[in-house]
C-alpha cells in the first residue's frame, strides 16, 4: 500500500507514468475507461476552504465508479477529540482512500500512521503535491524537451513552491528558479532535497531574491497568493513586500517569447499577478486548472490498484477465493 503524501513519495518513474496517464484520461469522455472504484467510497476530509482540489476529487472519485464522501472535520468527532489515529481505523473499515486537506503536515502523518488504506494529501501547510501533478502535467503539454525549460517561481516560498521543486525535479525540468523576498525562500530541507533528485534527473534549482533577474528567458511564470490560508494577520506586511514579484507585463515581456503563464489559483487580481497578464494570449492557467481532474484521477487509480492495497475487484472478475486471497498475502476490501 502507498500514501501520497508528498511529491517526493513517488519516483522520478513513477511519477512520469502517473502524468502519461492523466493525459490519457484528459483525452477520455467522462464515465468512459477505468471504472477502479467501481463499488467502492473515497472519504474527502477538509479542515480548510477548496474549490479545485475539492471538486476534482469528487469529480474523479465518481467518473472512477466510486462515491466521494465529502466531510468538513467539524462534521466529524475529530472537533470533539477523536484522534486521527483512531479516526484513521474506523475509515479504513469502509473505504477505499482518505484524502485529507489540513493544516501541518504531522496530522497527514498521523492519519497514514495508522491508515490500512491510501492517504492523499489534498495540501497542508508543507506541501501541496496534487497541485504539483497538475502542474508539471502543464509543463508536459505546453513543451516537448522538460529539459531546456525554465521555470521562474515568484513570491512566497510556501507549499505550492516546495512541491513544484520536488516535482519539477523529478520531471527533469532543466532549471527551476524560485525567487522569493528574503526571509520567505523555500524551507532549507526542501530546496536540498530538490538539488539532490535534481543532480539524479538534470535538473537545476535555484533560490534568489532578484524577480527581473529570475524570470529573464525563462519559458514558465509561475505564482501565487502572498497570503495564504491562515495568514490573513499579516496581510498589510505581505503586500509590502511582495510588491516587486508581482506577475507583471513587464517581467512576462522580458521572458522567453514563447513563455506561457501559471498561477495555481485562487487569484487575487493585480496583486500578485496583473489580470491583463492572467487573461493574456500566455496564460495557460485555466487548462493548469482543468488539469487538477486529470491528474488526481490518475493518481486515485494509481494509489488503489498498488499489490497491496486497493478495492476488491467486482465479483465478476473474481476467480480467487478468499481463501486463496488470504494465501498471497493480500488484504481484501
């Protein structure tokens, strides 16, 4: 069984296929193809606001033959003191994968501790690995060679940066820059982790203070919110200090002609990023978008049909007896 908890749980070859797949899927009308979950419940836990996360899963969930249970955790005993851990028991009894959106990453570790089913991290405050799918999924689309692509990440060195690094550096995207003002850069860890796998796949990182200097020739930009979740006290201070790494016309202009647009949304209108630039002929963040579904549809096959884990195939396909299951060592749902 696999959890999927961060951009680093899957190979650089694993991940590769899991993108092949989205594009597969992309291509594929809805409630034609894989019908995995057919049968079976993915439980969709959200202690914090979503929309794209949220309704793509919900939408995969479904077009995979399965029911999406969507819970808000103040609908649930975890507001009354129920542990994760003993939460994490109970679910495991009636479904098929748990896909949490939380807060600090050690209540995703909590739940997948204990969990004899897969757990999805939907995003938390470390990393937002269902975004980065989606996003290197773009990457893949817009350029054939990953390799003479680079990327210039402006603003906050927050979730949606640390997961683009581990996973752009999987994908073997040529450089990754992410240009931060100085005291909100990517967490050391993450920035060491990515140069590792980086020197495994081609790939370069950087981290600098310069945006103009980032983005120069560069055939990605890519941004964010200043404030994020959970951050709405400093927002005065953020947006004095992020105003240079505004996505502007100007820094687009001195990009690589062919360079496109990304912003994993929600937006906050020329603030971070100017809506001329967002609704521009270069933006692809609307197909970025669309590419959550794809993506988490992809993943959600990928997770449940691993050797050991995974929904009882339908009774028509079943050959084996539980006891000849029992033998192999596998656990049956």
């Amino acid at each position: 069984m696999r959890h999927f908890l961060s951009s680093d749980d899957l190979s650089p070859a694993e991940q590769a296929v899991l993108i092949d797949r989205a594009i597969e899927m992309k291509q594929t009308a809805p409630g034609v193809g894989s019908r995995v979950l057919e049968g079976c419940s993915v439980g969709l836990i959200f202690e914090k606001p979503s929309t794209r996360t949220r309704i793509a899963f919900e939408a995969a969930v479904f077009e995979l033959g399965g029911h999406p249970i969507a819970l808000r955790a103040e609908e649930l005993q975890l507001d009354r003191g129920e542990t994760l851990e003993d939460t994490a028991k109970v679910l495991s009894g009636y479904l098929a994968a748990i896909v949490l959106r939380t807060f600090g990453q050690e209540r995703l570790d909590a739940l997948a501790e204990t969990s004899t089913i897969p757990v999805v991290n939907a995003l938390s405050d470390l990393e937002h690995p269902c975004q980065a799918l989606a996003d290197v999924m773009t990457i893949m689309e817009n350029f054939s060679d990953p390799s003479n692509v680079t990327v210039a990440y402006l603003g906050d060195g927050n979730n949606v940066c640390h997961s683009l690094l581990l996973a752009g550096a999987k994908a073997g995207i040529g450089k990754i820059i992410a240009a931060c003002p100085k005291g909100f850069e990517p967490i050391e860890p993450i920035v060491e982790r990515a140069a590792a796998i980086g020197v495994e796949t081609g790939c370069r990182i950087r981290v600098m203070n310069d945006p103009a200097k980032a983005t120069k020739g560069a055939q990605v930009l890519y941004t964010d919110v200043w404030v994020s979740m959970g951050q709405e006290e400093e927002q005065q201070m953020r947006r004095r200090v992020f105003q240079d790494y505004r996505l502007s016309s100007q820094l687009l202009a001195g990009a690589s002609p062919d360079a496109v647009v990304m912003h994993c949304l929600p937006a906050h209108r020329d603030e971070e990023i100017a809506s001329d630039v967002m609704d521009g002929p270069r933006s692809v963040i609307w197909e970025q978008a669309a590419n959550r579904l794809p993506a988490q549809k992809a993943l959600l096959e990928w997770l449940v049909t691993q050797d050991l884990g995974g929904p009882r195939p339908p009774a028509s396909s079943n050959n084996k007896t539980q006891k000849e299951k029992d033998k192999d060592g596998r656990r049956v749902r």
